[in-house]
C-alpha cells in the first residue's frame, strides 16, 4: 500500500473532512461547558462499541479542554488472544501523528535562532542532493515540511521496503524523478519530510531521536514517548499492531519505521500526548513554563501550501508545516496516521476553543480514529453530530483510493490461452542501469526464476503468469498485491530489459540486462 495516512496525503484531505460538518451548523468556537460532558460520554460509549463488535482490537482517547486533561481511558486489549488490557498509559505507534510532533521540534530549534523555516538544506545538510541541481540548492526546512518539494508522493517509502536504511534512502532521492515542479504541488512525502528534521537537528550537533528528547519529551515530562523503535519494543505497556486476516484481526509483524522516524516513527501514550496537546494550545508554553517560541511555533499552524479540496463544502484545504489545516470558522488544525500492519491514530486541535482530542488504535486503518474525534468535537461545538461520522469514515476508507493503496494489474487469472515462457535462460541475469532502485538479479533454479532485489536482498519466486510477464506477492508496508514482472525481449530472442510493475508508479521500475546469468539447467 503507498498510504496517504503515512498513508497520509489523505490524512490531509481527511483533515478538511473532518472539520467540514462543523461549518454546516455555523458552530460557535467556544463549547458550552455544558456540552463537553455529553460529548464526553458519547465517545465514551461508541468507543467501548467499537471494542465490543470487533471494530478493532484496541483504542486509548486523551480529551484536553482550558488547559486540563479532562478525559484520559483505554478500551479493548494489547494484543488478541492475550488478557493485558489497554490504560492511558499504554504506547502506541503513532504513524504519521509523528510529523506534528516533530514540527514542534524543529520549532523549538527554529526558536533558539541558529536557523529558520527558510534555511536551506544545502547548507545544513550539503550531502543532500535531489535531480535538479536549482532545487537542491533552494530547497528549504519549510518545502520539505510542508511537502512542496516537487518530488512525488511517497519518495523513497519503497526503498525502504527494500531494506535500504534511512541514510541509502536519502542518498538515492537524488536519482528520483520529480513529479512537478518546486513549490507548485502538493506531494506527500516521508523521507523528504525526515530529511528536514535531520537537517534541522544537524545544524545543532543532535541525533533526531536526541532532539525529541531534549526539546520536547523531557522538558514535558513524557516519559512513555520516543521517536526510537527499539524503545517501544522494550516497553511492557505496549499496543502491537493488527491487520485483518479472514476477517479476524491478527498481529502478524510489528512496523519498524525507524528509517523514517520523523515522519512516522514516534510511539507515545494518550497521557503523554495531552502534555503536546496543552503544549500546541497554550502557544509554546506547559505548565508555567515557555517551551517552544510561540511564533516559531505558530508558524506550523500556517497555511503553506492547497492540499486538496474538501468534499462536504468544496472549501480547500492545507497543509501547513507538519499539520493538516484547514478553515470554517475558525482554524482547525489535524493530522492522521496509519500503518498498513497495523496502526491508525489522530489527533484534532480547536485553538479557538482550547479543545483537542487524540485518539490512537492498535489496527490496520478503518476510520475510526478519524469518526471518534469528529463525533466528539461535532457535539462538543455544535451540540450533536452534524453527520454519521463513523459510518462515512468507514465507508470511505473501504476505498483502496482513500486509504492510498496501489492500483496494480488484475493477475488473478492468467489469460486463456496462455502462452508458454521462453527458457529461462532468455531472462536469468543482472539487470541494472537503474541508480534509483540499485541492481536486480533473476535466477532460475529447478524450473523457477527467482526476483533478488534491495541489500540484504529479498528473494520473490516468480510465477508465470502469460509469456514474458511473471508476478511475485509484494510484502512490507506498502505491499500492493501482486506485482507483474514483464522482460522485453530483444532480436536474438533473450530479455534486454525488465520492468518491475509495484516499483514503476512513478517511471522508474525498469532495468537493463547487463549480464547473463547461469542456470541450473533443470526443467529450464
């Protein structure tokens, strides 16, 4: 799956949907105290609902109000088949939740004045490069925050997939193609977004997970959040995430997105994530004390750049730096999350009102997350839900567009006739010229190719699907299916090239055969 909500372009587009039922009802941005305990028990119930019919495994809710935590509860299980049962102090994985978080970062070092949303990367990380050369050297903090940096969505998401580490990743965007051109397009991207975190934090002698700790957990006392990977496996009060298997939730693998931790790779406790909520809705300040400059820190919450259009009222909405933005009749500001194997969080902010929610599963997205947080704000605002929240979210996330998932070829039924392969020898060897995704090879070995790609690498048996096209099942975060693989043959009746359907979204899927490569001549 390439998700919008790491998956997250969606959780933008989803940001404006969140908030659009709200400017129907012209709601009036101060609640009336009177209203927020209703609210309160109204996500109460459909939260234990969601548990009690197997909508998921699992969900903690943090509610801030005036400055006070006013709702902190867990639902449901750590883990199926086991009996821990979820509290406020359970951690999550928080997905792309992550990108806010650590725009408070880089807004804390902005503050201390060595840089600023504007410094370019080209000279706080001069190692990093992108295709064109103009763009390399103007490309800013604030681009890459803000996912206007040209490249296409999702850039360097597969290669992680591959097992490329979050250094190889980076080193390689300066072989991807851009998508648009610089600042004209929105373009969700993980690793453009974590290389302005890097930078930011370079620029001051930290380590990313260092920065988090010194500008932000410790000075807030969250003592259960990390923006390391091996730190959340080593907690006891953790939620592992599921994924729908025979329509049963099972936890399969657990995500490790330390590659791309500050985009998505942050794991914290609804207790700990109402110390950020006071934080962001007390401008910078925590319990007396200033934390984050308040300009810098508002600077976040600005509009930067149209991130698509909201489907209820056809208002537009925006990303700002690290936020999903967007306007009724009064800011709002969002962001969602998600893993593929098992995670789907957000959080929803109300400056006006003071009022913020967080919510965060242990699940493979269903919308959830998103139709809680509306339900509450639609009736702590407007009295009651101005829609089905949960129902629409639900319904929308049913669609592979919504959640991002790949659109690859039907090859469920080979076509009949079918034509037969040539010998495999016509298609064994390395394949290259493709500085982007590295060399493959395909081997052939008792009657079967085989598919060897990434550095450790990862071996894919190849099934034969209709003359020169064979397929293998994706895996990883962004699995997509299953995958054509399609040599072209040249004059002398052997492949000259071969091109990689999952990995050719964007034009850069297909290698050049440098090498024959011996076969076991067996059944070949």
């Amino acid at each position: 799956m390439l998700k919008v909500l790491r998956f997250l372009g969606v959780a933008v587009l989803l940001a404006g949907l969140v908030f659009g039922g709200i400017n129907k009802t012209r709601a009036e941005p101060h609640p009336n105290p009177g209203m927020i305990e209703p609210a309160m028990r109204a996500i109460d119930k459909l939260a234990q609902q969601q548990v009690d019919t197997q909508k998921l495994p699992g969900l903690a809710i943090g509610i801030v109000y005036q400055d006070q935590v006013i709702y902190a509860k867990g639902f449901g299980v750590r883990e199926v088949g086991k009996p821990e049962r979820i509290d406020p102090d359970t951690v999550f994985q928080l997905a792309s939740v992550s990108k806010p978080m650590g725009a408070t970062v880089v807004a804390a070092l902005v503050g201390e004045g060595k840089i600023t949303w504007d410094s370019k990367i080209s000279d706080l990380d001069p190692a990093f490069q992108l295709i064109d050369p103009w763009v390399s050297h103007n490309l800013t903090l604030r681009d890459l925050y803000s996912h206007r940096s040209g490249l296409p969505e999702h850039a360097g998401d597969l290669l992680e997939d591959l097992g490329y580490d979050r250094t190889e990743v980076l080193h390689r965007l300066r072989y991807q193609k851009l998508a648009s051109s610089f600042r004209s397009r929105y373009a969700y991207t993980n690793f453009g977004l974590t290389e302005a975190a890097i930078a930011a934090a370079k620029a001051y002698g930290f380590d990313w997970a260092d920065a988090c700790d010194i500008k932000l957990y410790k000075p807030l006392g969250m003592t259960a959040t990390s923006s390391r990977f091996q730190d959340f496996t080593q907690r006891r009060n953790k939620a592992v995430g599921h994924v729908r298997v025979q329509n049963q939730w099972v936890h399969r693998e657990q995500r490790n997105p330390e590659a791309q931790s500050p985009a998505g790779g942050v794991s914290s406790s609804v207790n700990d994530m109402t110390k950020w909520m006071r934080l962001q809705l007390g401008n910078g300040r925590f319990a007396g004390q200033s934390i984050v400059a308040a300009a810098t820190l508002a600077e976040t919450h600005f509009p930067q750049i149209i991130s698509g259009t909201n489907p209820l009222n056809g208002n537009a909405t925006f990303y700002g730096l690290g936020w999903g933005v967007a306007y009724g009749d009064h800011l709002r500001l969002s962001h969602s999350g998600a893993f593929a194997l098992g995670a789907a969080t957000h959080v929803a902010l109300v400056p006006a009102a003071q009022l913020g929610i967080v919510v965060l599963t242990n699940a493979a997205p269903v919308g959830i997350a998103e139709g809680l947080a509306q339900v509450f704000l639609d009736t702590a605002l407007a009295g009651k839900p101005t829609q089905d929240w949960l129902a629409l979210y639900q319904q929308a996330f049913q669609d592979p567009a919504v959640v991002g998932i790949t659109t690859l070829s039907d090859y469920s039924q080979p076509p009949m006739p079918r034509t037969a392969a040539l010998k495999l020898a016509a298609y064994t060897g390395t394949y290259g010229d493709n500085p982007l995704v590295g060399d493959i090879q395909i081997t052939a070995h008792n009657g079967t190719l085989t598919l060897q790609i990434g550095p450790e690498p990862l071996r894919f048996q190849l099934t034969h699907y209709d003359r020169d096209t064979f397929t293998f099942d994706t895996v990883g975060e962004n699995a997509a299916g299953r995958s054509g693989v399609t040599f072209r043959i040249g004059a002398k009746g052997e492949a000259e090239s071969v091109v990689i359907e999952s990995l050719h979204q964007s034009g850069q899927g297909e290698f050049t055969r440098l090498a024959v490569a011996p076969t076991d001549n067996k059944k070949n």
